[in-house]
C-alpha cells in the first residue's frame, strides 16, 4: 500500500446521485472525497427526466435556474392501446405547482454538479478510481482505493486495458455507495439484492425527427411490452421499446454495447431500419420520420431491491440500492432524495452530535418507500368503472410515470387507480 488520507464522507460513484450528494455535504461544511472508476462524466444522456419533486432539491442547491434553463419541459403523458389514444394526464401535481417535468440528458446534469462541486475547497473529486476494499476501523471505515492508469495491448489496433497504477487507503467516518447497479460498496458489504418478476430488455434509439416533437410523453401498451417516447427537444426524442425475450437475439445485450454514435453502412439490417420497423408496428400514429441518428444501446433491466441500504458507517443510495424500468425515470430522481436525506442525517450526526441510529430509520424509510415502488405492497386498484385497458395494465402503470411517493398516488389516481 502506498499512501494514506482521511476525510469524513467518502462518496464511492460519481453520477448524479453521488455528485448531488457530495454538493449537499460540501454545503453543510463537510469534508468529502469522490471517487469514480470512469475517466469523467458520462457523455450520453442515460437517464434524462427530471421529476416535480426533484426541484424542490435543487432549489437549496441552487441548481434549478440552470436545470431550466438548459431543459426541455414536459407537461403531459398520453396513453395509447391497440394502436389508438385512449388517455391524457397532466402532470403538475398540485394546483398551483409547477406542472412540468423537465427533461435534461444526465451528461449535461453531471457536468453541471461537477462544475459546482470544483468551487469547494473542502471537496476532492477523484476520476479513474475504483473502490477496492472496505475494512471497519472504530468510528470509521478504511477504503482500499486503486488509481487506474490506461494500458494499450495489441498491435495494428490497440486494445486499452485500465490497469492499476497504485492503491491508497483512505479513512472516513462515513462511506457512501452510490456506484450503479453493480455497486462494489454493497459487494463489501456483502448485502443481496431481491429481484422482482423476470429480467426486462429494452433498445433504446435517440434521434432527430422530422417532425416537432413537443412536451408530451407518449406510452404505448401492448399485451407483452410497453414502449415510450421522451422528447429531448425541438425536433429530437428519444423511443425505449421494450423487447420480448422470445424474439431477443441470443446475445441481448449486446456484448460492449454501450451508448454510441451511430456511424453504419446503409443495410436493410441497420438500426435505422430496426427503429423504423419498431415504430411502424408499435407506433403507427408516429408522424415524424428519423432525419438523424444519434445514439443506441440495449438494456437489461431487473427490477430489484437491495435487502438492506447498508449498516454501521457504509450506506447505500441510488441503483446502488434498487433498480426499476427506465421509462419513468424513478430510480435517479428517488436517489437523489435519498441523496438529500443522507446529507441532511450525516450533517447532524457530524455537526450536531446526532445518534448514529438516523441511519437505521433512513434504511426503514428507504425500503418502505420502494417496496411501494415496485408494488411489493401490491398493485394499484382500478375503479370499477375504468377503461378495459386500465384494469389490465394497472400493475405496470406505477413505473411508467415520472413520480414517485404523494406526487405518483396524486396521479394514478387521476387515471382512476387507487394505491393503498
């Protein structure tokens, strides 16, 4: 081991959970330390929606003027089955509140905090550093931390391998896992994951129509799959179709896949022609034709739940915790608030000598929330008069919607759906 430093909050992923919760500390005077085994942020627009609730977050950071200001704002989501419109929900959740979700690629987002987080001298932000090891050291944790460094191999076409370069040890009072799905701190914790139903696949395509493409959201149901529209801007959306297993190719997904431009020989195999045969059959009403390509990626999704958000001075927050479909963007704007709740829990454990036990109830609060999230607590109830198609779908609906908490109920049940 070479090298040794302490701080008090080591924040282990450096996407928006982790960068929203880094800036909070950082504001409440706190010394933090972030790390992220990528070489910067993302440079695609993984998630992009950003829920009512969430701007009540970034109005004490001080972020919203610019979210706003470099957004795209949705007012509505429709509803279509069998081909046909068959419902239309507004979104403010109360009257008089804003009634706009705003959509803002996650690489801009990033950006944007990591510029805001470089203004605190208190706060260290650490690109192409992987988590290692974690080892429990009285009041605090020992983080085991490798600096990567890029290896090529290969000749003709090099091959780049991150490599590690040397290991340091940090100590905290506090780790925070906010590293993705695969989160490493939960694997040092050793904590499981529940999965709900069967692993989900979707290709996502975001390019440049022809047609404008507004502020509404679009959600199509059919028997086996769900697909949807975000649009991103004027003339640019995004379509997340969901694919049945049946017809996935054997290697969904793909191996390397990740979010790129799209840059192909013209074929009746090219992934333009896929987008546009998936939108002709599950989007006939679609007016707009594909102008540009901008980028694609398959995604397997699985809809779990961490057993437990984390113990004694590791705590867990974000997809390091829990993961659900990406078409309602829920699992980025909860974590973010749990974010916020673990920033506020840890200033007043550090700054006003709080008891450790505010941890215990985040993890109750945590996973009661989304135990309702992923209907655990069973499915919405559809009025006895509802449509057909409500009765049918009412399970999947919660998902779907840019909401979460008061704000999602508010909603379903404008759709004519009861949660209990």
């Amino acid at each position: 081991m070479n090298g040794r430093d302490q701080t008090e909050v080591l924040v282990v992923g450096a996407g928006p959970v982790g960068m929203f919760l880094a800036l909070l500390l950082a504001e409440y005077g706190i010394r933090v330390k972030l790390i992220d085994q990528e070489s910067g942020p993302s440079t695609h627009s993984y998630s992009c929606a950003l829920h009512p609730r969430t701007f009540q977050l970034f109005d004490h950071a001080g972020l919203t003027p610019d979210v706003l200001e470099l957004g795209h704002f949705v007012d509505n989501v429709a509803f279509y089955h069998d081909g046909h419109r068959c419902a239309e929900l507004k979104l403010a959740p109360r009257a008089g509140e804003s009634s706009h979700v705003v959509v803002l690629p996650q690489n801009t987002l990033e950006s944007l905090l990591e510029r805001r987080l470089r203004q605190f001298e208190h706060v260290e932000v650490n690109w192409n550093c992987r988590l290692s090891e974690v080892k429990f050291d009285g009041n605090g944790v020992v983080a085991s931390i490798d600096k990567l460094t890029e290896s090529a191999k290969g000749y003709a076409a090099a091959d780049w391998d991150a490599v590690v370069d040397k290991t340091i040890q940090t100590r905290a009072d506090f780790l925070i896992g906010a590293d993705g799905h695969n989160s490493q701190v939960r694997q040092c914790l050793g904590i499981e994951y529940d999965t709900v139903g069967a692993p989900e696949l979707f290709v996502i395509y975001q390019f440049q129509s022809d047609e404008t493409c507004g502020h509404e959201m679009k959600i199509v149901l059919s028997d086996k799959t769900v697909s949807a529209m975000w649009p991103l801007a004027a003339n640019q959306c995004r379509w997340s179709f969901q694919i049945n297993p049946a017809d996935a190719r054997a290697d969904f997904p793909g191996k390397d896949r990740s979010p790129f431009t799209i840059e192909e020989l013209r074929s009746e195999n090219d992934s333009q022609h896929h987008l546009q045969d998936l939108l002709k059959r599950r989007a006939p009403w679609f007016a707009g034709t594909v102008k540009q390509m901008g980028w694609s990626t398959d995604l397997q999704i699985e809809r779990r739940l961490a057993r437990q958000f984390g113990r004694n001075r590791c705590w867990l927050a974000g997809d390091a915790a829990h993961q659900t479909g990406p078409i309602g963007m829920q699992s980025m704007n909860v974590g973010l608030r749990e974010a916020a709740d673990l920033a506020v829990r840890l200033k007043k454990i550090l700054r006003e000598k709080a008891s450790e036990d505010l941890l215990q109830t985040y993890n109750a609060d945590r996973r009661t929330d989304w135990q309702r999230l992923l209907g655990l607590d069973g499915a919405p109830t559809p009025a006895p008069d509802a449509a057909p198609w409500l009765k049918k779908h009412a399970a999947q609906i919660p998902s779907l919607l840019p909401a979460s908490g008061e704000d999602l109920a508010l909603l379903l049940s404008r759709l004519g759906l009861s949660v209990k």
